[in-house]
C-alpha cells in the first residue's frame, strides 16, 4: 500500500508565456506583483537557459532537453487539453526511440525507475488538484509464491531475481547483464520452464495485452499506475538497502539517460540523476513494509 501526502509546488510554466508572440521572442518574463516573474518578492527569476552540446543540426528536439529550439520554422504548438491526454501523451513523446538507437528518454537505460517515479508522481499531483482529495492510496496486490494469480505473470521469484549487486552495468542498455535496472525493467530474463520472453515491467505489459502493451498508449490504462507503483517500490527497497550506490557517471549511458541530462519533458527542470538519495518520504509519499 502506498501513501501519499501533499507536496510543495515548485514551478510552473505560465500561460503568458505559451503565446506565438513570446514563442517567437524567446523571452518571457511575465510580471507578478511589481516584478518580472514575481523576482522581487522571491517566486522566481528571469532566467536564460541553454542546453549543453547543441548541434546546429539535430532535430529531435527531446536531445538536450529543453535547449533545442522547439520554434523552429514553427514547429510549435501551444492548446488546451485533458489532463489525461497530457499523461498519455508525455510518456509516448519520451518512449520513442532515439535515431540510430534503440534507446528513448524513459527506457532501456538507467533512468528508467526514476523517470516513472516522478511520472507518476505528476499526474498524481494532478488527481489531487482536480479531485481535492489530498491524501489517498494504493492497494498493490502481491502474488502468492505458490499459487500466482496467471502462471505468466511475475512471481515472487522473479522479484528476488532482480536483486542485483550492481544498479546498472554496462552497456547500460537492454543488453546489459548483472543489472538490477535490467532485471527490474524485464529485459534479463530468467532462464526456465516458462520460456519468457519477457520478465518483470515487460511481461506485465505484455500479459495484459490491449492498451497496455502498446507504448503509445499504455498510460491510458488504469492498470499502468498500479502497475509502477509496485516497480516504484521494488526500486525503493532496492536503493534502501543499497545505499552507496551511484548512479552510472559514464559515456556510455546513451545522451537522454546521462546523469547531467534533463529528464523528457518534465518541468521544473530536473536532470536525471537529481531523485537518487532522495527517499520517497522526501517526496511526499511511503510505502508500507512488506
């Protein structure tokens, strides 16, 4: 069972700022109070922002996040919609595949667990300003060891398989071995009677068909956020019990994974080593023992 309690809200992006005019300028200060960005009365600050690396010519605007520039030739488009779409939609932007690579900013590489830790921490946010309700839980139904619910979802065992020494190891992909990310996300499998070709995150994904294995549109399924709360927390145990471990400093973490990048397409900006070290209680919620 997860508990989850308020937390402070640290940034927005203000709608002033979503307007052709200020899209074209590449400025925006709106003024709060008597100040620009409300400076004066400490709510923020007008700020330039450059991302590291730039090339002239890339075109996939989640590389260096946000720094490219997203207006070019207005490529830009600024509109009302659901908070459902909006979740639905930032885990499809951020699932799909890197050129030449088969990496994309939330999985197959060692910021997997964290950038679903803060996605659902956001559209929980959300759930809590539309519903009023600050305080609610999940139930995360366990599997019994002996007798599991469906023969080809996870089991007990598979959890304890992804009890790795190592968070990541290289090539810090899917292919990488030893690795509790890798265990945890499903791609190394256990080798038994079952055949799987899937394991743990995946396999439930694949078992449950339907929306939920497609990428495109498995957040639309309530099913996804039960789903990685319980991967949520096999992730907190494990850096719980782990606590000198760091996250993977390398040149070998694929760009939109690397410790120092800014997670797709979150705001405030957070790079995606900034949540290790942070207990879950820091972040406004806890998970029951057991």
């Amino acid at each position: 069972m997860t508990t989850f309690v308020p937390v402070v809200q640290e940034a927005q992006f203000p709608r002033p700022c979503t307007t052709k005019e200020a899209l074209n300028n590449k400025t925006c200060c709106p003024i709060w109070g008597d100040s620009p960005c409300g400076t004066k009365s400490g709510r923020g600050i007008c700020a330039s922002y450059m991302g590291e690396g730039l090339h002239p010519n890339i075109i996939d605007y989640r590389v260096n996040w946000p720094g490219n520039d997203t207006t070019l030739l207005d490529n830009y488009e600024c509109q009302n919609t659901s908070v459902c779409n909006l979740y639905a939609w930032m885990h499809n932007y951020a699932a799909k595949s890197y050129a030449n690579s088969s990496i994309n900013a939330a999985h197959r590489g060692p910021a997997f667990g964290f950038w679903h830790r803060i996605f659902l921490l956001f559209i929980e946010r959300e759930i809590r300003d539309v519903t009023g309700n600050q305080n609610f839980f999940y139930t995360i139904l366990g599997l019994d060891p002996y007798k599991p619910l469906y023969p080809a979802l996870p089991t007990v065992e598979d959890v304890l398989h992804t009890r790795a020494k190592d968070y990541d190891t290289l090539p810090y992909d899917h292919t990488a071995i030893r690795s509790f990310r890798n265990k945890l996300e499903g791609f190394d499998i256990p080798r038994d009677s079952r055949n799987l070709n899937s394991s743990m995150h995946n396999l439930v994904h694949d078992y449950m068909s339907g929306t939920l294995s497609d990428v495109t549109t498995a957040a639309n399924d309530p099913i996804f956020m039960l789903h990685h709360s319980f991967i949520d927390k096999i992730l907190e145990d494990w850096l719980t019990e782990n606590v000198k471990a760091k996250y993977p400093i390398s040149d070998d973490v694929h760009i939109s994974q690397n410790a120092r990048s800014y997670m797709v397409p979150f705001f405030p900006l957070r790079r995606n080593s900034y949540y290790w070290g942070l207990a879950v209680r820091d972040l406004g919620y806890t998970y029951n023992e057991g």
